[in-house]
C-alpha cells in the first residue's frame, strides 16, 4: 500500500472542504517544531536539556529545561507564517500576540509544549498537545477572553507523544487519525486512519496514591473494579499509570481503557488537575472522534464554558461504557444529596 505523508493527507482534507489553506499550513508548522522537539528529548542527556531550568510557570510548578526549549520552539515556529492571530501556552500566563512584522491570520493555536515533563529525566515518553481555535470575527489583538470558547468549537486538535517512536494524533472532527515520523525521510507517515476505541475495556489508568482524597463516587467506582470477578462487575480488570497525560491517552487510542483525574480533597479548590484548554479540551476532541468519550465526571468536557485561560477541571476519558459507568455515579450521588 502507497504511503501517505502528513502533507498529502491535508491536501486530501483540503480537497474534500473540510480544512481550509490556512489550517493545513498551521498544522504543518506545528508538525515540523514537534520533530524539532523531539530530536532535542531524543539527545538527552547528550544534549544538555535533562533537569530542572531554575524558573516556574504560571501554575507555580518547577519547568524543566525542555519545557522551557518546546516551549519556545513552538513559539519561534508559528509567530511568522501568517496563520495565528495569537497563541496561548500552558507555560505563559497571558497568550502570545503574533509580533506586528508578521502577517496574522484567523486562528488562535494553544498548547501544552511538553506534557508529562516530570518524566524527562528518566527516559519515559512525553509529549505536545495542542488545540486550534477559530479568532472571532472583527478581533486583531486577541486577548485571553477570545480563547475562552467550549471544546465544540475547536477546529482541530493534536498531540504528538515522544517515545520509542514519534508519533502524531490528530482531528479536525472528521475521526482520529494517526501518522508516525520515518526518521530516514523526516516525514509524518500515516499509519492509521479513523481509529476507534473499544467501548467496553478492562483497563484503567488512575493515580492511585490519591484515593484517599477521592470523593465517595470515585471509591465506589474504583473499589468495584479493584474488586474484579469476584465483585459486583464480575471481571477483572488491570490497572497502568505512567503520568505522562499523552502516553496514558495514547495507549487508550491504541487499545482502548479508561484514564481518570478526578476531583479530590487536595485540589478541590482549583476546580481539579489538568487544564481546561491546553488537555481537557483537545484529548477529549481526540478521544470523542474515535468513539470514546470525555466527561468531567458530571458533563461532556467540551460543552463545558471557559472561564479562564488556566482553568483546572477532573477528567474521565476513554472506553465509552466505563467513561459513563463512572459518570453516572457522580451523577447519582449528587442527585441524592
């Protein structure tokens, strides 16, 4: 079967008018900073970006050295093509206007440089998560409010997940498409068309240390499947954590599970741990358009309106019947209150 690069398959998208020029350029500059991001995780040690860069972000974590560089490399990438009106990262607390030499276009592009980063050091796959919004009409000066828009609106989203190979995931709500980099070539390759995920699963992926903290629906769910054949599911089920958002999500996009934040006693009164827009939002587009589905445990993620750029909220996504199964619990629970 002939092969299909990144590029061919946005002409095809382009043909078939469900992207315009604009979008696919945008596309293939984030593509091409993504390969240069991973060459620099790829040297390692070797390239001096292991460790801590001496500097926090807007939520008050310690950066990494390579979340400083991604970070970077995915601005200097799209400030001159002519496609964004701004950009709004992760690690900056106010979005980025596209510098006034350059031409602007009429999209707005957020992300997540190096999701997973605290796993650099020890050699464990990380990624890039991005979302790509449409300016509203009439704005050339974006400010943080205009990325204020649900999850519905989004135009595309993406991540790349940097591991034994380089791999990208991509939607622009027409189904979930995967293309793998071919190092000799430098090329996203497709190799996999219109992924779908299982609907029933029996694996989940949970940062288990925290149950303690959980709220009595989450106990309730967890416990069943912890229970396994011998509870109430009447099945087993196996549990994997690797806390690199994009290597958990990934592997429910190659065979299917569930991935679980929830909300607990620690975080409660930042509304729950991953951002709204830079991973919520673009991971549940990802995971809806393969058949999955993405809930904060009480609603569609992406009906959800933003309140803030930096906005935190609890996250279920994955297999649907599991995705719902934990859903309706919260749902109950909070009905009988």
């Amino acid at each position: 079967m002939k092969s299909i690069s990144l590029i061919q398959f946005l002409i095809e998208e382009r043909r078939a008018g469900r992207i315009n020029a604009e979008l696919s350029l945008l596309i293939e500059v984030v593509a091409r900073a993504c390969k240069r991001i991973a060459v620099a995780t790829n040297k390692g040690a070797l390239g001096g970006v292991l460790g801590e860069a001496g500097t926090g972000n807007i939520q008050g974590e310690a950066q990494k050295k390579l979340d400083v560089i991604s970070n970077e490399i995915l601005l200097e990438a799209n400030a001159w093509g002519g496609q964004l009106a701004a950009c709004a990262s992760e690690e900056m607390e106010d979005p980025q206007p596209i510098p006034d030499m350059y031409p602007k276009g009429n999209h707005l592009l957020l992300f997540d440089p190096l999701d997973g980063s605290s796993n650099i050091d020890v050699n464990i796959s990380v990624g890039t998560i991005f979302s790509v919004l449409r300016c509203p009409d009439g704005i050339t000066e974006p400010k943080a409010e205009h990325f204020l828009q649900p999850g519905t609106t989004q135009l595309a989203a993406g991540y790349v997940v940097y591991g034994p190979a380089t791999v990208l995931v991509l939607t622009f709500g027409h189904g979930t498409h995967e293309f793998t980099l071919d190092r000799e070539v430098g090329s996203f390759i497709l190799s996999r068309r219109d992924i779908r995920i299982p609907e029933e699963t029996g694996e989940f992926a949970i940062n288990m240390s925290n149950q303690r903290h959980w709220e009595a629906p989450m106990q309730r769910y967890i416990g069943e499947l912890l229970a396994g054949k011998d509870g109430p599911r009447g099945r087993d089920f196996n549990m994997r954590w690797v806390a690199s958002m994009v290597a958990d999500v990934h592997r429910i996009i190659t065979r299917g599970g569930v991935f679980f934040y929830p909300l607990d006693a620690k975080i409660k009164s930042k509304g729950g741990k991953l951002r709204l827009m830079y991973e919520a939002n673009p991971m549940a587009m990802i995971i809806e358009q393969a058949g999955g589905a993405a809930t904060t445990g009480r609603q569609r993620i992406m009906d959800l309106q933003p309140t803030g750029l930096h906005q935190r909220v609890p996250v279920f996504l994955g297999s649907k019947k599991e995705v719902e199964v934990a859903t309706h619990y919260h749902v109950e629970a909070d009905a009988a209150v």
